[in-house]
C-alpha cells in the first residue's frame, strides 16, 4: 500500500511542477498574457492577471497538501494521511469555487477550463486517498481506493499538461 501511496503523491507532485504553474522561486507568477492583434480591455487583463494570480496561489496550496500527503505515505501514518487529503479535497472545492469567479479573456478560457478539470481530478483523488486511508485504519488493504485515486491523478495531470500547453 505504501508503494501505491507514494506512487500517486509522486505523480501529483510531478504534475504541479510540470504543469508550468509553480513559480520560478522569485515569488513571481509564471502564466504569462499573450495579447492578440486587437488591443485587450482593462478590465479583461485585469480578470487574467487576478485569474492567473488567484490559480498560482491554489497550486502553491496543493504542493503544499501533496507534501503532506507525500510525508504521511512516507511515515505509514494513516491518520495524518486521513487528514491530508482531507485538505486536497477541501482546498480543491475551495479553488473550484473562486475559478468560477473569474471571467477570463478568450485566449485564456481554454487554460481555464484545463485547470479546472484538473482540480476536479485531484478533489476525485483526495476522496479516494481518504478512502483509502480509513480503509487501511481499520485493518483493510485499501489498495483498489488508491488505484482509483491513481486514475484520476492520472487525469488531473493530464489536464495540467493541456493547461501548460495550452500557454504556450
């Protein structure tokens, strides 16, 4: 179970930082606006930069999750992993609601609309990571709740490869 565990924290991890979303190390957020021919609107370069803004630091907040999911699998500790996922899922939901918030540019809802698949991916995992995690508390292997959570992983990574594709 373990070895399935830190399977799936790894991919996770490996998405955020592949995805092209988590910072340079400067504190500066890597999305970047490409203006078409047309000259944007305040407002809707606004809306990017606060959307882009708003989506960078959620994805800082589910590294931060995955690192403590990552040290629970290390550790066999059911309980802190039964409580971090609890955090995926509620930081997912969390991001979920404030994306739906923002009304970004046309060359930018593709982008959206990945992240936003992604994030519904990993929320699926969290709650099969926490299956998972009571099952193995009460004595259950839990193994076909982690290769669940591993499928939507799966997913969600490839919506954050879309996503970082799509920006070029």
């Amino acid at each position: 179970m373990k070895k399935h565990l830190f399977l799936i924290m790894f991919i996770l991890f490996v998405s955020l930082l592949g995805s092209g979303c988590i910072g340079s190390g400067s504190g500066e957020t890597t999305f970047q606006i490409q203006a078409n021919s047309s000259q944007p609107n305040l407002a809707s370069v606004y809306q990017d930069i606060e959307w882009c803004a708003n989506a960078q630091k959620n994805l800082n907040l589910l590294k931060t999750d995955f690192d403590a999911v990552s040290n629970a699998v290390n550790n066999s500790d059911h309980t802190l992993l039964e409580t971090s996922a609890q955090y995926v899922i509620n930081d997912t939901k969390k991001a979920i609601e404030e994306n739906d918030q923002y009304q970004v540019s046309p060359e930018l809802q593709n982008v959206q609309n990945e992240w936003k698949l992604a994030l519904k991916d990993y929320n699926y995992a969290g709650r099969f990571l926490l299956l998972g995690a009571n099952e193995a508390k009460s004595g259950n292997n839990g193994s076909e709740s982690l290769q669940t959570a591993k499928k939507f992983s799966d997913s969600g990574a490839t919506h954050l490869n879309r996503a970082s594709a799509l920006l070029g």
